[in-house]
C-alpha cells in the first residue's frame, strides 16, 4: 500500500490532465466542450431562455464564463458580441468576449470562437446557404 496509492493517485492526476477536464458537463442536448488543462477551452452551447423561442448559440473560450453561464444562464451585456443568422439553422451566435486588459492581450478573440465554430460546422454551415439561395 505505502508506493499502490500514489501511484493510482498520479495515474487519476494523469487522466484528468489528458481528458482536459476541469469544466463540468452541462447537460444541454447538443452542447460542446473540448479542451482545458494544456489546450485552449471552446465551449458551444445552444439554449433558449423561453419555451418556443429559437436557439441561440452561445460560445465560450474561458471556463469561468462558461461555468458562469451554466449557473446563471446569461452572459453580462458588456461581455459578448452577437452574429445574428450566423448559425446553422440561421441562429443567433451570441460569443463570449473579453473586457479591459484581457481584450488588449487578445483583440482577435471573438473571431477565433466563431471561426471555431465555423469549422466545427463547415459541411452543415455549406448546405444551409445552398439551401437559402
């Protein structure tokens, strides 16, 4: 036992690490998350506030926003950026944006979510404006 239980220990360490864990499930049908520990976060979560109201989908790339959201189910007015039509089913994308310092580190933030997105749904994004025209 004195060497078994560290071992199984940094074994557990280990898993959570290369799982990129650290956000917990959301338990939304058809939410997304990847990344975490060692790799940028990406979160993409569809949800309508109101019964019958249309989905937006709403996308994160810092754990705190994204644990914030789950809790509270709203984003602050003053920390994200709205693409209207911009989904796969012409859905609002509501991004998850930066404030302060945080944005002058990262000015292309916004874009590398959507663009996150967009690559996650290239071939539903194709046929969807085929279908429009």
């Amino acid at each position: 036992m004195s060497i078994r239980l560290p071992l199984v220990l940094l074994a557990a360490i280990a898993a959570a690490i290369l799982s990129g864990c650290g956000a917990r499930d959301s338990g939304i049908a058809g939410a997304h998350t990847e990344g975490g520990i060692g790799s940028p976060f990406y979160a993409e979560i569809p949800y309508s506030a109101k019964e019958g109201q249309k989905q937006r989908i709403y996308l994160f790339g810092k754990v705190a926003h994204y644990e914030a959201f789950l809790t509270h189910k709203d984003v602050p007015e003053n920390a994200h950026k709205k693409f209207i039509g911009k989904g796969v089913n012409r859905e609002t994308i509501v991004v998850q944006d930066l404030t302060g310092f945080e944005l002058k580190d990262n000015p292309d933030y916004t874009t590398k979510l959507l663009a996150k997105y967009q690559a996650r749904h290239a071939s539903e994004l194709a046929a969807s404006a085929a279908k429009a025209e």
